[in-house]
C-alpha cells in the first residue's frame, strides 16, 4: 500500500492552547434529538462510506456505504480496528499520524490509499478523519471517511504519463529520463552477499545524422514519421540487450537527440555492443510516407560506476562523446575516453584564458637563429612566442595558437609577437653597430592577413621601433599562401613594396603550385623538416635518395626564380653538409641552437667570426 497523509492544520476561531475536542464542545452547542435523528440519518443514508470510531480505533458505527465499498454487512464491521480495514498501519508515520488524531493531539488527518473493492477491481481511496467531540460518557469519537479518488487518480495519472511522454515517439522524454537516471545514481546498490559488485551504469547518446535534410525536404511530418520509426528500432535493440541483463530506458531527449541508458551495466562491452546493434539496425532502409530513406547515427557512448557520477556529469560525457563521434566522420560510436576529455578540457581552460592573458602580458618571445650553410653565420633569427601559463607552464606554439586562430586572438596577439620581436632586432642592431644586422623572421597566420590592417601595422611598428623594412621577414604557412587572391594577396604584395620580406613556411607539404608560387611577392622558401629528415645517415637512419633529389630540384627551382631557401630541422652535421653541397641558403635547427632567450642570441653573436 502506498499513501500522503496531512499533519496537523489549525481551526478557524480556536483558542490558544485549546484542544480539538475543547474547541469542538465550546463552539458547537449539543443539537436536539430531532436534529441529531437528522444527522443519523444523512450518515447512513450518505453515499460517502463512513464510520464513527472511538479513542481506541474501533468502528462503533458504519453507514452503509461502508459496508458496501467492502463487499459486507454494515454490522459486521462494528468492533474491527478501522486503521487495519483501510490500511493505515502499514508504516509508521501513517499510523503515528491517525493515532494523533484519536488521541485529540491534531485536529484532521488524510491520507490516499490504494484498497480493494467488493467487486474485486482495484481502488484508489482518500481516507479523513477528523474529531466529532465527546459523548455524553465523555469518550472522545471520530469521523472516519473513506472517498473513492479512483477517476481523479487515474486523471492524474493519465496527464502525468502525457507530461513525461513524446508525443510523437510515445517513448519517455528528457523529463522521465532524468529523473530516472537520478534515482538510479541515487539509489545504493542491492546487497548480495557480504561484499557485491559495485554498480554501473551505462548510456548510450545518438542523434541521427542528416535528420535536418530530411524534415527540410519532405516535411515535418514525413521526419515525425521517421522518428516513430527510428524509436522503434531504437526499442527493439534496448530490449534484445536487455536479456543480457540491467534496466534498459530508450528515450527521446529532444529533436532528432535519443538516449539508451542502461542500469547495472556488465561493462564497456555491454555498451559498445549495443552500441553496434544500433548502428546496425538504422542502417537498414525505413520506408516512411511512401519514401525509401536511409539514415545512419552518431552515438557517443559512456560506461562508469554508479558511485561518484552525478546525472550533470554523466550527460557532459555523453555529449562531448556524441560530438566526438560527429567529428570523426559519423555514422559510428565512440567510447568516452578521460584521457582525450583532459586534452579537451586543457583546451577549453586555455581557450577562456587566452585574451586576459595577452592582456596580462604572460606570453615571451625565444628566438632561433637562422645559419648561412655556406660560413655557419648568424643570418638572422626567427620568433617563437611560448605562453608562461601559471597552471600549465610554459607552453609551445602548438598549444595555443590554433585556439587563438580560431577566436580571433591571433590578431591581438600577432601584433605584440611582431612589436616585440623587431624591437628586439632593433636592440641587437645597437648593441652591435659594426656588425651586420640581423633580419627577424615572424610567424603570422592567415586571419591576421584577411582580418586586420596589416600592412598600416607593420609600417607603424617599423617607424616606432626604427628597424628598416628590410630586416623583417613575415612567415605564411605554404596552404595560406598558395591559395592567396583577392585581399590576402593584395596585403603581401603591398608589404613586399614596402620592403618587407614574405617567406612561405613548410614549403612542399602543402598545394605546392609550383606555376602560382611565381605570381606570388615572396623572396624565402623555408623546407619542411620532413624532407631535410631524409638526408639523416647518422644512428643507424636510412636516407631518403628521392626526398635529396626533391630537396635539390626545389632548391635549383627557387634559385631560378629568384628565391633564396631555408632548410628546417638541420639537426646533424651530415645533414648540413649535404644540404651546403645541394646550395641551400641558410639552415635552422638544433645543429645551431635551439630556441633560446633574446640573451643568449648576444651570446652567440658574440661569438660570430668577423665579416670577411
């Protein structure tokens, strides 16, 4: 049986400190015979089962009805403890709170439970009591009543069912899936034996791909349809895993989003086979509205204890999961995997802390010389910013600067890394006024070309820092410059104009137009490593004949045209001495040095041996 009952409530116009059967003789002036046959007879006439009940529980008088709803004499009642007839012992508060009542020590009670009819169907009853006074004896009577709320249950039941049900799929919605999924990560796990497995739970979160054309092509309708049916293949394969054991729930979280969480999950496997099962099942074609479409899924699957997971956070899985999925091509499954989610978690944290911390100045420059092959002289050096990140510490390039390409940041912070670098060429250039100067090589990215104001940028860093435009080389990647038109290619050629010399990055990994690169404002090809990598005999290396007969070509190439080449990754002396031989320009690479602070660059130019 199962019940709500009402506590105390407060009677309109009792005294302070008076109690219910006080209130009820102080109020309520004794009726005459003839108005008290009156109420006899609406009690037993009334249609309402009722019954008076004395201080200790027992029934002293039924009305018909009552005798009816139980199927027996109204007689035979009288006697019978009426808290066992109507099922009010069955838990403590229940009871404790009728007994209150029999006592005088509250003045209503009310509680729904569930009986069983004369006629054998099931009921659903609102049991009152409340006290009548005393006898003229002075024991105190109840007023015991008994409401068949049935219709009224079953209404609310019905609109409940409705509230938490979709209506196109007639599958659970986002509102019974969570709060299922609360209860079950809620709920400790059934003892079996003195030490039983710890709980899992599983899910499995999938949206259908393509979903989007087909409401946009053919209807609403014709996708309602197709959800319907994509919910009962979704059902078909919740229930055939079911077997295999755990509460499985299939519900549609919202658009073409569904979700298959399985309770007391065996494992990973579990999951990623059901996982298959679905993928499976939706390829098969749905014939819907007179059409044979196809559709596949992305499901992002998750799979971890019960103890320690809260619904919020088993849903960022699942969802970073399903985009996972997405983003790996669709139509397939993925497992949550916490070592990517840190990465992507890391990413995030740089991403919102990426702008504040230009701001904050957290970012440092190291520069890496660039060697003439020919005399193994200090030409020039290249910028390379790093982020001195409090949490993460010092971070590379390759960590960051995507980020700041995607939102833009690459601007804000391209223009402190060249502001910063040709000053520093400039101090170099004082420091040693009789020596020759270096040029400084800085990396910029495309969306600083096409989003901001470059070339008035770079004029005005120039004239404020007093280096000559010769001196500065601005980096592009080989992909970003190849597919230069428009804009893009009006900004190189107005700082080539200037002065400035553009050299493309990682030359060879890329479009490699080889008949565009001659339209192109450039003056450096800079070699990818991976080719210089190819000329390595050292430490047991093969080399590559092809990747020297390329590096050879590409370099006789850029010399027709007019280019000078850089070799990156020169890392042994082998290396260089074959590249030297090919007639490469200048080499960067450990060889050299590394990435060093502005500090040690002097270092190294103190040690240059003098021109000529």
């Amino acid at each position: 049986m199962s019940g709500t009952f009402e506590g105390p409530v407060s009677r309109a116009g009792a005294a302070p400190g008076a109690g219910p059967s006080e209130v009820t003789q102080s109020d309520h002036p004794r009726p005459g015979l003839s108005e008290l046959r009156d109420y006899r007879a609406a009690f037993a006439a009334s249609a309402l089962p009722m019954a008076v009940v004395d201080d200790r529980g027992r029934i002293v008088r039924p009305n018909d009805a009552l005798g009816g709803l139980f199927g027996t004499d109204p007689a035979s009642l009288t006697g019978q403890t009426a808290a066992d007839l109507v099922g009010l012992t069955s838990d403590g508060p229940t009871w404790r709170a009728y007994d209150e009542v029999l006592r005088g020590a509250s003045p209503r009670f009310r509680c729904t439970r569930r009986l069983k009819h004369a006629d054998g169907r099931p009921l659903w009853a609102e049991v009152t009591a409340v006290p009548m006074g005393g006898t003229p004896s002075g024991a105190a009577r109840v007023l015991l009543s008994v409401a068949d709320v049935s219709d009224r249950r079953e209404l609310r039941e019905r609109l409940r069912h409705l509230r938490i049900h979709d209506p196109v799929t007639r599958l659970p919605n986002r509102t019974l899936f969570f709060e299922r999924l609360t209860g079950v990560l809620e709920t400790p796990p059934v003892q079996d034996g003195p030490s039983p497995p710890p709980g899992r739970i599983g899910l499995c979160y999938l949206d259908i791909d393509g979903f989007k054309a087909v409401n946009d092509t053919l209807g609403h309708r014709t996708g309602d349809r197709l959800l319907a049916a994509v919910a009962g293949r979704l059902t078909d394969c919740a229930e055939a895993d079911g077997r295999r054991g755990g509460g499985h729930l299939v519900a549609r979280l919202g658009g073409d989003e569904f979700a298959i969480l399985v309770e007391d999950s065996s494992g990973a496997q579990q999951l990623t086979d059901l996982a298959r099962s679905v993928l499976s099942a939706l390829q098969r074609p749905f014939e819907v509205s007179g059409h044979r479409l196809s559709v596949s899924a992305s499901i992002g699957v998750v799979e971890r204890p019960s103890a320690g997971t809260s619904a919020t956070a088993l849903m960022q899985a699942a969802d970073t999961t399903l985009y996972w999925a997405k983003a790996d091509g669709r139509a397939r499954w993925t497992l949550f995997d916490p070592e990517r989610n840190a990465h992507r978690m890391t990413r995030q944290a740089l991403s919102s802390t990426l702008r504040p911390a230009v701001e904050r100045g957290e970012f440092t420059l190291e520069y890496q010389p660039l060697v003439g092959m020919a005399d193994e002289v200090v030409r020039g050096v290249e910028a390379l910013v790093r982020w001195n990140h409090p949490r993460f510490g010092l971070l590379g390039p390759n960590r960051f600067v995507p980020i700041a390409e995607e939102d833009g940041t690459i601007v804000q912070l391209g223009r402190w890394v060249l502001r910063t670098a040709c000053r520093q060429a400039r101090r170099w250039q004082l420091e040693r006024p009789d020596d020759p100067p270096l040029f400084i090589s800085v990396n910029v990215a495309v969306r600083q070309v096409r989003d901001s104001d470059l070339v008035t940028e770079v004029a005005e860093i120039l004239a404020e820092t007093g280096l000559e435009p010769g001196l500065l080389q601005l980096e592009l990647t080989e992909s970003a410059v190849m597919g230069s038109s428009g804009r893009p290619l009006h900004v190189l050629q107005a700082l080539s104009d200037m002065g400035v010399r553009i050299a493309i990055d990682d030359f060879g990994t890329g479009y490699s137009n080889l008949a565009y690169l001659s339209r192109l404002p450039v003056s450096v090809l800079k070699l990818d490593g991976s080719f210089v990598r190819g000329f390595r005999y050292e430490d047991g290396a093969h080399p590559s004949p092809a990747d020297e007969t390329i590096v050879e070509a590409m370099v006789q190439l850029a010399h027709r045209l007019g280019l000078t080449v850089t070799a990156e990754c020169v890392e042994t002396s082998g290396q260089a001495e074959r590249l030297r031989r090919i007639g490469c320009d200048t080499g960067q690479g450990w060889l050299y040095s590394r990435a060093v602070a502005p500090e040690r660059i002097a270092e190294l130019l103190g040690a240059r041996p003098p021109e000529g």
